[in-house]
C-alpha cells in the first residue's frame, strides 16, 4: 500500500448519514476524514493501520498537523473593557 492516503473534509450532518460508507472507505481506500461541526475541524477519522503508520513517522505527523492547523478559524477575544 504505497498509494497516498487522500484527506477529505466533510461535514458532521454528511459523516452521520454516510458512516458506513466514510467507514468502508477509510477502510478499504485508506482515507482519511475530517469532520467539520459548524464549520470547524472537530475530529479526524483514519484507519488504523494509518493511525500506526502516523504516530511511527513525525514527518508525516507534522505535515498533517500543518494541514489541520491551517484549516482551523483563527480566533480574536476583542478588547477588553474596563
């Protein structure tokens, strides 16, 4: 299995009526999911072979966790009042 996973992102309404499709997916093609509420990045689903391979390589790791830092809202406080 040398083929690169692909990363898709979907949306929490889509993964609930599709699970054991995104299930058989990640399963048989290796891909690797990320579930957006609102929005915003909540949970990866990845298979686990892939999660194995991931926490055994750090260059992979890092460039997935770039990937998932950059699609995530950037969040300002405001000012505080006095």
């Amino acid at each position: 299995m040398n083929e690169k996973p692909a990363l898709k992102f979907i949306l929490s309404t889509q993964a609930q009526n599709n699970f054991g499709r995104l299930l058989d997916d990640v399963s048989e093609n290796n891909t690797r999911y990320v579930v957006k509420r609102f929005g915003h990045p909540k949970v990866a689903l990845i298979s686990l072979d892939d999660f194995e391979r991931l926490l055994a390589s750090e260059a992979e790791g890092e460039k997935y966790l770039r990937i998932l830092r950059e699609s995530r809202p950037e969040y300002t406080l405001g000012e505080t009042i006095e």
